[in-house]
C-alpha cells in the first residue's frame, strides 16, 4: 500500500467526513434511484429545504453528487457510484457484527 501524503490524507478525510451525518447518508440514499432535485429530496425526508440544501452543497463540496441546471430546478445525482460500493461494504462489516437477524440493508 502506498503511503498518502498529508494533501492525500486530507481529501480522504473530507469524503468520509461527507458521509458522518445521517441526513447526508439519507439522501445518498434518495440519490441511488437517479437524479433527484432539493423538493423530491424534502418530500421524502423528514427536514428541512434549508437543510436538504446545506447537506446537498456538503456533499457536492465533498465530489460525492453533482448537478446540473434544468430550467428552475438543480437536479442532483451520485458523481461517482463507487459511492454504493462504500456504503454496501459499510453495511457488509455491520451485518457481519449483528447477532439478531435484522439486517442492514443499503
């Protein structure tokens, strides 16, 4: 493995940070469907347009969606899909760690 520099660190550090709030993982979630725009995303979470709004720029800062202008609306979807990749791998370690039969499921 190669060793990052502190630069490298930092950027690894920011993705993961992107992902340490549950809204911001709730609509990750939303977005695996396709593109969504700030109102589809509010009208199936339990938060705010302001909110929804501060976490989505979190996320675009962070590269994990993009979005692009259509009309009035900004639509928003996964830059990279190597996110549900992490975020099915999150979900494998933590089934593997439940003893009761609930599973997790991303």
């Amino acid at each position: 493995m190669i060793k990052l520099d502190a630069i490298q660190l930092e950027r690894v550090a920011n993705l993961f940070r992107a992902f340490s709030e549950v809204s911001r993982l709730a609509i990750v979630q939303e977005l695996k469907s396709g593109e969504r725009s700030v109102s589809d995303i509010v009208d199936v979470l339990p938060t705010s347009q302001a909110n929804v709004s501060k976490q989505l720029k979190m996320l675009h800062d962070a590269g994990v969606v993009s979005r692009r202008k259509e009309g009035t609306q900004v639509l928003y979807q996964i830059a990279d899909p190597m996110v549900f990749e992490l975020c099915r791998m999150v979900c494998d370690k933590l089934n593997r760690d439940v003893t009761k039969t609930s599973r997790l499921k991303f």
